[in-house]
C-alpha cells in the first residue's frame, strides 16, 4: 500500500533516460555496483527513502484521532493527511531551477532538512493553540512544508538514479519502492507504539531526528554519483523511444492517480473506522499498515522485473499496468463489502484484513509498471518523471479529501464501493484504449524497423556490387 510512492515515488526536474531497445539484458547485482563504486551511494539514497516514508507512516495510527479529540472535523482532518502529497506535488513546480543551480546533492539534504524541522515543530502542535479552527491550520500548514522538503529530496533521489542506472531503472525503482514499502512498515508500528508509550509528542520526535543526521552526511555519501554531464544542466531532450504518444502518458497518469487516490481514502478513514467499529486500538491499525508495507517491499521488487522485462521486449504491452487498478479495485471490494450485503463482525474483520495484500501487491503494478511505460511513451524525459510524480502524488493529495466527504455523506462501505467501481471504469474505459494504442505503436515500430532492415540489406546489395565491378575492372 503506497503507499506514498512513493514514491514515492519521482522528479518533474530529473531526466528519465530512455531504455535502449537494443541493449542486452542488464540485471542489478552488487558486483555491477561495485565495478561502478556506486554500491554505499545506492543505500545512502535508498536508505533516505526508508527514513522518509518511516516519518510518513509514524502519525497515521494516531494523528486523526489526537485531532479528533481536540475537535477538529473530519473534513480538516482529511486536508491534514491529504497536505503532505500535495507539499510533494508542488515542489515539482520548482525544483528544475533549484537543481541547476544547486545539483542533486544539496537538494537531497536540504529537503531533508526541511522535512526534518518541520516533523519536530508538529510534535508540539496540539499546543501551540486550543482552537480547533486554528490547530487545523496550522496541522495543514505544517504537514504541507514537510511534504515540500520530502518532494525535494525524493526528486533529487530520482534524478541520480536516472543518471546512474538507467540501464537497470526498473529494478533500481522496484527495490526502492521496496524500501517505501518497508518505512511505511515500520513507521505505523513504531508510531502506535510510541504514541501508547509516550503520547503524541515522543514518536515525532524521534522519527525526526535521523533527518537531521542525514542531511549533515547526506553530501559526502553520495559524492561518488554523477549528477549530470556538466554537473548541473538538466537532460531535457526529446525521447528516443519509438513509442512516444501523449495519448498513452495521459491514460497511464490517470491509472496511477485512480490507484492512488484510493489508496487515500483508505489512510484517514481507516484508524477511526476500525477503532469505532470493531474498538480496534492504535498499535493494531500501525499493525495492519505495517502488514501492507511488508507486501509492498515484495511486491515492489517482483514488479521491478516485470516492468523491466515488458518495456525491453520488441512489443510492450499495457496488461501489467492494467493488472494494478484491477487487484486495487478488489482490495476496495474487500474492505467495503457492499453495504447491501449483511456480514458477521468476524467476517467484516476477516474482509479488512484481506484487503491488504490486494491494496499493496495492486499499487506495486499500477505505480512501477505504469512508470515503465511512461518512460517509454513521454515525449521528453522530463515529462514521463513530472506525469508519473503528479498523478501519484496528486491523487494521494485528493484521495483524504474525497474520501473524508464521501464518508460523511454515504459512510465507509459505500465509500469504499465507490472506488472499486472508479477502478472498473478506469480498467473498462480506458484499459482496451490504451491496449489499442499501444498495439498500433507496437505495429509502427515494426514497420519502421522492417523498412530499415529493407534499407541496409539495400546498401549492403550495392556496396557488394560495387566490389564486383571493382574486381572485374
């Protein structure tokens, strides 16, 4: 569950290099990173990730309901989860200038710092007023700046994987949203835990203070990458990739956002819906977030290979993509069972739990093939990074929004319905023409690649003939 893509997920600014066709299979080992002396770089960067999405997971056990109890709405609570996406998304607006004039490496461990700072002053938050109108203000402001640093360091992220290891992208991306999957593991279980131990203050701070670390070391560890061929010029030139069609970077965006949008609804509305249906506590629901993380990591790694091996074949396919707002739809199924339907309380428990490893396994396919196919079929190398990074996070932003408003007007299950019929639609609608276009791409390519062939066996016939009369003569 992408959970944030994560990733994370992704760099407006970064140069998404496009796969050669043409090369040989790659495949990402520590001996290719240690032949490039790029091996403690990597897990500097991949270590960043880990950190970052610990601090996104740490408050979702609690958060709504420490609100709640100072009486903030459901609709405030839902803009506070949905301002740390959207602090991502608008740091796409201007880290192109920032990394020409600063590289990646000064943006990694300033956004760290940023993020850092930020996640210490919301630990004592709930203090610095008693007005429910205000604390919701400043709660939004707060986690809009945190999103704004973690945007900024997980562009500059992005951008040196792409410099760095184009050639075995998909892997590199796949392992990452791994470790996404793992920091939000980890973050829900420490964060319930801490919060039960200490209240609200104790667990921001502590997942605050490796930030600062981080952004003190963050330059020396990843001083062996390249960072652009001048060192700070941005690759923005256009695709070399016989697939390009806006058409395409429009329905995958889409997709991705669909996916995660649900993904959204889910991240508020379920600590308050376990915890009033089924008395469900804190340490249980960062259990439950945890588990999904787990499966996320896994998931991440299997899809990082399986978009690899679709975008490096003669004719890729949209199947893999589709297959993510397919399984996200029925994890939504299983956790909102229509509300028509009359279950047990143990089967409605049984349901949520199952939801899980759909939800995850679901964002995996959607986010990570979807940005394999995005790298194939941009125009420019900086759009397939921006569309990726926007629709995910974007639909990460609404997602609580949307989800907060629907449950106040329809309630959880038929909240929940609504999104497995959003998927239907996206897979219905938009799945067959996506597979249209991208047949129709696919058959181009291999017109063009005949007519090439035709043409240097054609050079090849004249300059053998050309040799013949020389003989001859």
């Amino acid at each position: 569950m992408h959970m944030q893509p994560s990733t994370t997920h992704s760099s407006s600014c970064a140069a998404s290099v496009i796969t050669d066709f043409e090369q040989e299979k790659v495949k990402l080992s520590l001996q290719y990173l240690k032949e490039r002396g790029l091996l403690g770089a990597l897990v500097t960067l991949f270590g960043s990730f880990f950190l970052a999405y610990v601090n996104v997971g740490a408050p979702i056990p609690f958060l709504a309901d420490a609100l709640k109890d100072k009486g903030v709405g459901q609709t405030a609570i839902g803009a506070a989860y949905a301002m740390h996406p959207m602090g991502i998304v608008a740091a796409q607006f201007f880290t192109v200038f920032l990394e020409k004039r600063y590289g990646t490496r000064i943006m990694h461990s300033g956004g760290f710092l940023l993020a850092g700072a930020c996640t210490l002053v919301m630990a004592f938050s709930l203090d610095i007023t008693t007005d429910p109108t205000r604390l919701a203000g400043v709660v939004i402001a707060i986690r809009f700046l945190t999103g704004l640093g973690e945007g900024i360091t997980d562009n500059a992220i992005i951008s040196m994987y792409q410099v760095n290891f184009h050639d075995v992208m998909g892997q590199v991306l796949g392992i990452s949203e791994g470790v996404i999957g793992l920091g939000l593991a980890v973050g829900p279980l420490i964060g319930g835990v801490l919060y039960h131990v200490g209240g609200f203050r104790l667990p921001l701070i502590v997942v605050s203070i490796p930030f600062f670390v981080v952004s003190a070391v963050g330059p020396y560890l990843t001083k062996d990458f390249k960072i652009r061929a001048d060192d700070t010029a941005t690759d923005d030139t256009d695709s070399e990739s016989p697939f390009v069609s806006n058409l395409m970077v429009a329905g995958v965006s889409l997709g991705i956002f669909t996916v995660n949008f649900g993904y959204g609804c889910v991240t508020p509305l379920f600590p308050l819906y376990l915890g009033d249906e089924f008395g469900w506590n804190e340490v249980i629901v960062g259990a439950i977030f945890a588990g999904g993380g787990v499966i996320y990591f896994l998931a991440g790694i299997f899809c990082g290979y399986v978009s690899d091996k679709n975008v490096k074949k003669d004719r890729p396919s949209v199947l893999p993509f589709l297959l993510g707002p397919v399984i996200s739809g029925l994890s939504y199924l299983a956790a909102g069972p229509f509300p028509g339907l009359s279950l047990s309380s143990s089967v409605r428990q049984g349901s949520i739990l199952a939801s899980v490893p759909f939800a995850a396994v679901g964002q995996g396919y959607a986010i990570i093939c979807g940005m394999g196919l995005l790298t194939i079929t941009a125009r420019t190398h900086s759009l397939a990074s921006s569309a990726f990074n926007a629709s995910l996070n974007f639909g990460l932003a609404m997602g609580p929004i949307g989800g907060t408003l629907l449950d106040d007007a329809f309630g959880f299950r038929w909240t929940m319905a609504m999104n497995f019929f959003l998927e239907v639609f996206v897979v219905t609608v938009f799945g067959p023409l996506l597979y249209w276009k991208m047949n129709q791409l696919n058959n181009q390519n291999e017109a063009r690649n005949a007519a090439k062939e035709d043409l240097e066996d054609g050079d090849v016939s004249s300059s053998d003939a050309g040799e013949s009369v020389g003989l001859l003569n």
